[in-house]
C-alpha cells in the first residue's frame, strides 16, 4: 500500500494503470488526487531547495513561475500552478512562510569556502595535542530593559490588549558573556548607556562608581550608545581573559565572529601581547558556528526573561501609581544568575556542537561538518517520501545543493529527521 492512500484508492490506481500500462504509479499521484505528475512536484522541489540555499528569497509567485517553467512533459495540460496547487505543494513539502532572521552579503558557496577553511584550522590548532588548551568564546547580545513580550493570551473579542510596562521599555544594555570548551563561564561584560561618557572625565553615572572600578563579577562600562568597542574589549581581555589564563595555567583559542571591534590592530595587539590565539568565525556563519548563538543566548534570555516577568509580577503588587523601571544593577543581577545556571556539560557541548572540539580529529576529520550534513539531505528525501530515481533526469539540481545551509533551513522550520529505526516498521507501507 502506497503510505498515505487508503487501500481503495490505491486499488483504483492499480486497476487504472494495468488498464494503461503504466508501471511508475508514483507518477499517478498530484496534489489535488487527479490525474498528475509526481516529476513536476519533485522538480518544483529541487529548484525551491536550490533557490534557498543560494539564500534567493521565494514567494508563491516565484514557485509559480518555477512551476510554469518546468519542461512541457511534466505538466498536464491546462496546468496554471493556481494559488490552491501551490499551497498544497507547500503543505505537502512543510514549506513555511518565514521571517528572516539575518541578511548575508556572500554568496553561500563563497561562505562554504570559508566555513570549511574554518574547520581546517580547528583542525591544525587540535594536531598540536597541547592537553592546556582551551577554547573560549564572547559574544554581544541586547538585554532590554522590558523583557515581556509583544504578545499575551486574552479573552477573544477584545480589541484593545494592554500589558504593563514602564517608561524605560526601549532601554537596553549589551551584554557580553565568554564561556569555555571545558564548561567554564567568565565573568561577563556588561555596557550601559550614558549620553555624557564622551564629553566628561567620568566615563559612568556617579551611582555605578564602585561597580565601574571592579571585574569581579562582571565588568560594567558605558558608552553613549551601549553597544561594545575596541577600548572595551582590550580591556575585557587584559582584565578578565588574561588574568583567568593566568590562573587557569591554561592557553587560550579566543574564537570570535567578525564584528569590527573584534579585529582592530588594537584588539590584536592585546591578544598578543596576552598570548591567546584568535580564531575569526566567517561573516555570515555565526548562525552555525558561534557556541553562544548556537545553544546558550536563547538560554540566557530566557532565564532572564523569567526574572523580570517575576520583578514585574511584584511590581504590580505595589500601590505607587506608575510602574518603576528596573534598575541596570537588577539586568546584571537577573543576567548573572542565568548564568550561574548553566552547568559545565550545557556549556561544553554548545561547542561540540558546532565542531569546536576533538572529536573533529576523529578518521574521518576530513569529511567533517559538511559532509556529516551531506547525509542529512537523503534522510530528508526519505522524511518527504521522495524517489529519488523520479530526480535522475534533473540530477544536476543537487549538485549545486549545499548541505549546511539546506540542514539550517530545515531546523529553523523545525523539522525531524527520521532514523533508520523509525522507518523501518513502515517499509512495507511505503511499497505496493
């Protein structure tokens, strides 16, 4: 039986295809149960993977025209790729519609290049079997004063839906934590804002004095608009990176993406001068390749978010007639016990996870990522039902097909990808 058509239809395709010869019931099948052909949905398919993974943005326009260009013989005639056929191709291939999380300015086989020379040098670094060596990552994010978020259940029917919130709502504060491959959290940097940090010798608000004059446990500066520099991340590595190297007795890999304060002459005379290895991510693949981004940040903020929904909840309690903002000291507070929560094995495995361990000297170093991820495209063909031979004639689809950016697609649309094991109890519905 055909997996997905109840035994009565596939009947009716058997009795209909002995009556034409036809031997490829697949072919039989389309999106609307009529008569259609399975090559069209599969080239649409490949071309739609193609596209994205060059990173071209798609909409039901450009699948019709994909639709409309396919050869002759792939289409039934009076085809129109109509709205209704689209969305059902969408339904059946879990094509989403989705908000894109980040702009490239690369092309994705220039970043391929430059992501697999990436883990050739984690590879180097790792041949020198120096057992002191460790891997350590920062990385900025913005913590916002208002935490909440823009959308809260409510009784239906209402128009207007209100959420408490206070005036410094669009306020922020960068953070920046560094974590190690060994399950290590530094202490973080915060930087607040302060509109007069350039136009007086105090570089803070009075208030902070003390916390702007300490690294233990964090490190906090301001600047007028919040967001990191070179001076602070010199003084981040001299004051905070250096001295846990020191006492550590360990040497580091600092391993950063390519925001342009990471890479200042400055910012590399400090890392000389402290002996620690740079290791730049490429533009474009902090997505994949940056511990933080990876599998903490989301953590982090969550964490916090808690924290401030529960200041908030008892604000509300109070009786004064506006709701007082949060204080910088409550963001560092709410952010350092985030922190403190992550346990040595969540933070070590965000960097095995995207390859910055030894496993990548493994025999088979040399496929590495890239080719592991090869293996994910047919497991997905296989999740989709495909048959790959109805794909022959177009085979020279997949070879422009690149694995990482496809694998990165399907997890952000949150799809599973069935084992061996899974499938293996539904082979005989998937023949007929």
């Amino acid at each position: 039986m055909v997996k997905g058509v109840s035994p009565s239809t596939a009947s009716k395709w058997i009795r209909k295809a002995k009556e034409e010869g036809i031997n490829n019931l697949k072919d039989r099948r389309s999106l609307n149960g009529k008569k259609g052909n399975a090559r069209l949905e599969n080239y649409v398919f490949a071309k739609f993977v193609e596209r994205r993974t060059k990173g071209l943005p798609l909409n039901m326009n450009a699948i019709r025209m994909i639709a409309l260009a396919a050869p002759s013989d792939m289409k039934i005639e009076g085809f129109q790729a109509s709205n209704g056929w689209i969305q059902k191709f969408m339904k059946k291939h879990w094509i989403v519609r989705r908000k894109k999380t980040h702009s490239a300015s690369k092309f994705i086989a220039a970043l391929d290049k430059e992501m697999l020379n990436f883990f050739d040098q984690v590879q180097e670094i790792y041949s020198w079997e120096d057992p002191s060596l460790v891997f350590l990552n920062l990385d900025e994010t913005a913590v916002h004063f208002d935490m909440s978020n823009d959308y809260t259940f409510h009784l239906k029917g209402e128009k207007e839906i209100k959420v408490i919130s206070h005036a410094s709502a669009k306020s922020r504060v960068s953070v920046m934590p560094c974590i190690s491959n060994r399950g290590d959290a530094l202490p973080p940097l915060f930087i607040g804002t302060y509109p007069y940090a350039s136009q007086s010798d105090r570089t803070y608000p009075k208030k902070y004095e003390y916390y702007a004059n300490q690294t233990i446990p964090f490190l906090l500066k301001f600047n007028a608009n919040g967001t990191n520099n070179e001076d602070f991340l010199e003084e981040y590595i001299i004051k905070v990176i250096k001295p846990w190297k020191t006492e550590q007795k360990v040497n580091v890999v600092l391993v950063l993406d390519e925001a342009s304060c990471h890479t200042t002459d400055k910012v590399k005379k400090a890392m000389i001068e402290a002996n620690i290895l740079p290791l730049i991510i490429p533009s474009g693949a902090t997505s994949l390749l940056q511990p933080l981004d990876v599998e903490l940040n989301k953590i982090i903020k969550n964490e916090i978010r808690k924290s401030y929904l529960s200041w908030l909840e008892k604000q509300a309690k109070l009786t004064s007639p506006s709701l007082i903002p949060p204080d910088l000291l409550d963001i560092i507070g709410w952010t350092n016990v985030s922190l403190s929560k992550l346990s040595k094995d969540q933070i070590a495995k965000s960097f095995s996870s995207t390859g910055l361990s030894d496993e990548i000297t493994s025999p088979e170093l040399r496929k590495s990522l890239h080719s592991k991820l090869g293996n994910l495209f047919d497991e997905y063909l296989e999740r989709l039902g495909q048959d790959r031979e109805l794909l022959d004639d177009h085979e020279n689809l997949y070879e422009g097909i690149r694995d990482i950016e496809l694998k990165a697609i399907l997890e952000e649309d949150g799809l599973e990808i069935i084992n061996q094991e899974d499938q293996s109890g539904s082979e005989n519905q998937t023949n007929l």
